[in-house]
C-alpha cells in the first residue's frame, strides 16, 4: 500500500495546489491584456486606415491610449508601474479575493508574459520582412540604392548622436541609441504609400524600396551594436568592432550558408506531411537563428530576419507566407500596442516646465530624421532628371524598425522615458508627414488615377 | 538643464539595466524551448503517422521523450525541477555569465512563459474544435448519438471513480478527476480514423461523430466542475451544483446568445478593412469568452469552445477556419508537447517495486476506458442490424480533452504523478488501440479500398 496511501495524502496534494493556484489569474491577466491589446490595435489601425495613414500608425498610437499616457489598461512593471496602477488588475481583483502579496507576483507574471509574447512578435514580424525582402530585386537597383540607403543611415546618425550629445549634453549611449534609431526607413509603410501613389514601379520607387530593404539591414546591424553597448554600458571600441564584424559576418554567413537552410526547409516541408508542415519547419529555422543571434550576444531578430530572407521564392515559400499572415495577425500587435503603452507622454507635456528640454529634443530629433532623410536623394548619381525630392521623401518614415529600437531601448534601460518618447513622437510624426510629403513631391495626381481617368474619356 | 543632466545620469540608467539584464537570457531560454518543442511534436507526429497512428499521439510522445521521463530538455519547476536538471539551462550557461540566484530566476520566468504559451494553445485547440463542431449536425444524429454520448460518459465516471476510491483507497478528489478523464472521446481522432476506413458517413460513423461531439461538450462541462473542485480541495454539493449550474448555463446562454456573437463577429469583419481584420475580431470574442469563464470560476477552454461553437457557418466563417490553422499549428503543439513533458513514466517502471501499484492503477484505467465505450453499443435503440461493436469501439479513443483533463490536474496538484502518469498511459493505449480494434469491427477491408477494387476490376 505505499503508493495511494502515501502519495495521495490530501496535506501534500494541497501544498501543491497553493502553490498553483495562482495560475488560473494569471492566465485571467493575460487574457484581459490580450483582449486590451487586439481591440486598441483594431479600432486604432482602422481609424488610421479611414483617415488614411498606415493602420501601423494607428495600433501605435492605441497603445499608446490604453498605455501608461491615459487609460493605464496596459502597464508595465520595468516603467515603473506597481501593480495598484494597473487598471486590469483592479478587474482582477473584482473576482477573486487576491492577497496583497499575490497581487505584486501575479502582476508581474502576467506583464512577463505578456513581454515575451511582444517579443516573439516582434521576431515573427522581422522573419516577415525578411520574408518579403528579395536578396535578387535588390542586386538589380544596385549601387543607386545601395547609396541612398548608406547616405540616409549615416546622415542622420551621426548629425542626431552629435547633436544630442554636444548640443543637449546627453551622455554616450543614450545618444548613440537615439541617433541610431533615426536610421531605418519603414520598408513597409514606404512600399504602401509608393503602391496608394501608383509610383511602387517607377525609378524613383525601385529606388526608394530597394534603399527602404538595405537600410533595413544595416539598420540592425546598427542595432545589435548599439543594444549590445546598452547591455555592457561603455563604448569599448573592441566591442564595437567585435559587434560590427559579428554581425556582417552573422548576416553574410547565413545569406551565404542560405542554400543549405533554403534545401533544409524544403525538404523537410515537403517529407513532413502532418498539419503545419511547412510553417513548423520555418519556424524552427526561424527561432534557430534567433536563438543564435542572441547567443552571440546579437539581436534575436537580426536572426528573424536573416532566416526569412534565405528562404527562395517557390511555391512552398509562397504557401509559407500565406500561413505566416495569420500568425503574424495574432502577434504582431502586441508588439507595436506594448511600445505604445509603455511610452508617457505625460514627460512630453508642455505645461510642466520641466518637460520643455524634453520636447526640445523631440523637435530636435523629428529635424534631422527628415533633413537626415531629404538630402539622400542628392547622392543619388547618373540619373538626370530623376526626382530626388521624392526619392528622399520616399525615404522618411519610420515605422516598425524604428519602434523596435525605442521598445528595445525602453527594455534595457538605455533610453530614459523624454527620450523614448521623443523616438516615438520622431516615429510617429515622420510616418504621419511622408504621405502627403510623397504627394506633394510627385505632384498631386497619383498615377493610377490619372490612367483610370485617362481610361474613361 | 533639468533633464539630460538629472535624468540621464549613468548610474541611473545603469540600476535600470540591471534589472532588465536577465530579459534577453529569458528569452533565450524561450526560444530554445520552442525549437525544442516543435522538433519534438514535428519528429513524433510524422513518425506516428507513418505507423499509421493520429500525429496527436506522436506529439505526446515527443513531449514524453524530450521531457521529464527521458531527456530533461523540457522540464517545469511545477513539477519539482529545478533549474538544475533542465539541460536547457546548462546549455544557456555556455552562453553567458549567469549568477546562481538569476539561473533559478530566469528558469522559472522561462517556464511560465512557455505555460502560458501552452495555455494559450489549448484555448486555441477548443476553440478550433467548437469551429469544427456544427450545432445543426447534432440535432440531425439527435437521440441516439445523445444516449451513446451520456452512457459513454457516465459508465466510465461512474465505474473509474467507485473503482480507485473503493478498491484502491485513492481520496475523492484525485479518484473524481481520474474519472473525469475517462470520460470525453477525441473527435479529432475518432472522426480521422473513421474517414481513413471509409465509414465516416455510414450510420455508425454518424452516431459515433455526432456522440463523440456531445461527448466532448459532456467532457467540458465535467472538467469545469471536477477543475473547480479540485481548486477549492473539497467536495461540497451546493458546489457540485453551483458549477453543474453555471457551466450548463454558461453553455446553453453562450448557445442561445450565439446569434448576438455571431453577427458582431460578422459585423466587424466586414467593417474592418485592414490586416487581421476577421481573425482578430473572432480572437476577441475567444478571449473574451475564455475571460469570463475563468471570472465565473470554470475553465477557460469552456469559454473558447462556445465562441468556436456559436460562429455559423459563411463565407467569412470558412476563412477564419483557414486563418485558425497556421495558428493552432504554432500554438496546439505547445500544449500537447508540455502535457508530454511534465509527465514522468518513471513512476511506472515495473522494476521498482513501489511502482507496482502505480501500474495496476493504469491498467485498471485502460480496462474502464475500454469497457465503459464498448458498452455504449447496446444503448443504441431502434436500429435493428446496426453493428454495435463498431460504434462502442469507435467511442473508444481519448485525446486531446483527455490530455487537457491531465493537464490542468497537474497544474492545479489535484493529481499526483503515477495518477497523471496512468492517465496519459490510458489516452495513449485508448488512442492507440482504436484504429485497429475498429478495422477489425468493420470487418477487414475499408469501404475505399473496396470500391477501388470494384472500379479496376
């Protein structure tokens, strides 16, 4: 009789199950946060569609509705939110009888969770990008864009991480991290605009995107070195050359070792022939290779990105992407509503006296991402008569790269709460402007309707 | 100068960055759990599959090996591991500098992410399953598959629970919950294997589909009281009564209130224009569901399967389904695989003497399961011919509700670990024995085969 007897005692089966207990409001928590996060991201990126920005704008800025700036849905322990902040929890607390200690760990549980869930949303958006990055459309604009794209990340880069630091006496690496999240252009809302416009295929465009993808690219390479010299805390020019190799090294490694992965997913794709047999095996190639990023002490989506710009264009790839949306649906915006949530605006507030210096920086920092931007299109060379008002134009919005530097800023500390959301405001603003920027620079008429009008006399 | 200079001092920034400093290791240690994961179900479910067995089983299996029993790949502190014997844990120590308290730190964050994850699938799965059910096929089938389902309920609850109090002195509750499990039949496999057969629209693959959905709602509804039981510790009848109440309520108001849903769902999905803009509105409504069966003290996944029940079959509807499914193939495998892992086979291993009655536990289990389907057979009234054995054998096969009956009783403590272990034994054996107990019902020769025969002759 030693098993029932013993190892069924009603004592021991309690202990564990007040240990548990938790558990089921956690879970509550996360459910709550979840049905916060999808309804701000819809209702805010359908109102952005129907004013006619990009929705990603909108769940932004829905994050930032229901974040720390207002509705305190939304907060995060690492802002410093407690969890008597937390409007979610006060609901919590309505059904259960919760202690005061339990209230402290189960806030935290659920914000980990809910972090981490950002986190593989961010990875799943990055391998998107990737995914829709084409290693051979981009050796076709060539050195064009490959010009514009190093003009557009170097200018503003080095005029913002100067200015911050000598003009508003701003120590080394925030500055840094702040310069650097004014490089990357949003090849996502730069392609939709283009595409509204009916300029996606005109010189300009091609230019324009294939810029959008290089600066991309070396918009995470400028990130892992800055995000890995947040974590250590000092600019060691070893580390920075150590960050700089490993990184081109990691990303041309597996652009090169490409053809092994691309057969190893295929492959695998076409053996496996039980349900997700394709998106499994993306996935694991996916999470591989931000596993390694981060082990070498990178960016987990430098890893992201890398494996879905190595998987070839087939049908497989295409089915890929089909299966990738929906995923991406589900936890894209809970990356993008959690930086806006976590951003307060309040510290931008220009009534408070002491927040003026903030905004000085955002005004600053919104300056040179579009000047940083504009010049870009004087670099481009041997092209007479092209438009380099639209090409650089075309380069000025911000979108989720630019996000992923504040939100990745924000998680390590290096940016403090004026700067951070002087990088979203910069984001926001660059995003909200370049539409009718782009109109006005390619002439008011957008193609398409021109040849629809065309079309109909 | 207020703001740079105060608020940006290094130390400042460095006490912050200390504290996110563990957040990228957590990762780190998520991410490798994930690549664990998916290996493990993909590896296990296309190997079940070539031995002709549902790829479910396999990914429990998967979980058995790379968890607890076998490789300590995936082990949960829940359980009583520590963060030294998760090999996942040496293997982020290679990586980095971790400090003995943040290794216990970051294995627990680490783990309850990938709990939620988990959570999140199994909410995921019922809802795909409530999907897949259709209310109007139901009442077609009517009496008898209700007759078979509640018989198929009953007798093994009934006989489970008498058997471990009474012949084997297991306390009420553990004993409650073990027959509990016996309880719901998979649809998923038990309509697979039928279709493989070619008996899937015959009488009795009707009755058994249409049982085996009953079933499952029957199964849910038992899970929520045997769950909430197992929460409070004690078998209280007004209890007993409150939960039957509120979860048949529940059911029947989500039911009768299914059309409201339905047409907001519809509503949204048509009004909303951007990415997401059918998936998201039916996750709000999963969620929100999932929220408020939790707030009433039932299980979430009750919750997710009403929203997946209610939502009618349209256009809109057959494109979610689509939508669901990279989504559950990211998210079900967690679940399935982490069921897996925190099981720990150990406890059965006949060379230990204590063991023994562990085993005789299982094998009391698998005797119940088996019998108290069969017998639902004969419940069948009025079909004259029908045969009964194939319809008792069809009833046979537990799965995912099963699996979701020992995993919430792992987590909540209410069942200890040869319990556990018995019980997914059983789901295991059930599912493994029905494919060929039913070939044999049927008589040798599938329908398909046959009439490929007919058609070469």
């Amino acid at each position: 009789m030693n098993y029932p007897l013993e190892q069924l005692l009603p004592s021991n089966y309690l202990l564990a199950a007040a240990e548990a207990e938790n558990a089921p409001i956690v879970l509550a928590g996360v459910l709550l946060s979840l049905i916060v996060i999808y309804l701000a991201s819809k209702l805010g990126g359908e109102l952005s569609r129907k004013l006619d920005f990009p929705p990603v704008l909108g769940e932004l800025v829905g994050g930032v509705v229901v974040g720390a700036s207002a509705l305190n849905l939304l907060v995060f322990p690492e802002s410093g939110a407690s969890a008597s902040d937390s409007f979610l929890m006060t609901v919590l607390q309505l059904f259960d009888d919760i202690s005061p200690e339990a209230v402290t760990s189960i806030f935290e549980s659920q914000s980990e969770a809910i972090s981490i869930l950002a986190e593989l949303g961010v990875i799943v958006l990055l391998f998107e990008i990737g995914l829709e990055s084409d290693l051979r459309e981009l050796q076709k604009v060539g050195y064009q864009a490959a010009v514009v794209a190093v003009v557009g990340v170097v200018a503003p880069f080095a005029a913002g991480t100067a200015g911050l630091m000598f003009l508003f006496n701003v120590p080394t690496i925030p500055a840094v991290f702040a310069g650097a999240a004014l490089t990357a252009t949003s090849i996502g809302i730069t392609s939709k605009v283009l595409s509204e416009l009916g300029h996606l295929k005109s010189a300009e465009g091609q230019i324009i995107v294939g810029a959008a993808v290089i600066d991309d690219v070396l918009g995470i390479i400028v990130l892992a070195v800055v995000a890995s010299l947040a974590k250590t805390g000092e600019v060691d020019i070893f580390n920075v050359v150590y960050l700089i190799v490993s990184a081109t090294v990691f990303l041309v490694g597996s652009i090169l070792l490409g053809k092994f992965f691309n057969k190893a997913f295929h492959l695998s794709a076409e053996f496996f022939q039980t349900r997700g047999n394709i998106v499994i095996p993306a996935f694991i190639l996916a999470l591989l290779m931000s596993f390694l990023a981060t082990a070498i002490h990178l960016e987990a989506i430098l890893g992201a990105f890398a494996a879905g710009l190595v998987l070839d264009e087939t049908d497989t790839r295409n089915e890929l992407d089909e299966q990738v949306i929906p995923i991406a649906d589900i936890l894209v915006p809970i990356f993008f509503v959690s930086v806006g949530a976590r951003v307060d605006l309040s510290v931008l507030n220009p009534v408070v006296p002491e927040n003026r210096q903030g905004l000085v920086l955002a005004v600053f920092l919104i300056v040179v991402a579009i000047i940083g931007k504009i010049i870009t299109g004087w670099a481009v060379f041997g092209k007479p008569g092209i438009n380099r008002l639209a090409i650089g134009v075309g380069m000025i919005p911000r979108g989720e790269v630019g996000l992923v530097f504040a939100g990745i800023g924000a998680a390590s500390g290096a940016l403090d709460k004026p700067l951070q959301a002087a990088i979203i405001i910069m984001v926001i603003l660059t995003t909200f402007l370049a539409p009718p920027f782009l109109r006005f620079s390619f002439g008011d008429a957008p193609k398409e309707v021109v040849e629809e009008a065309d079309a109909a006399s």
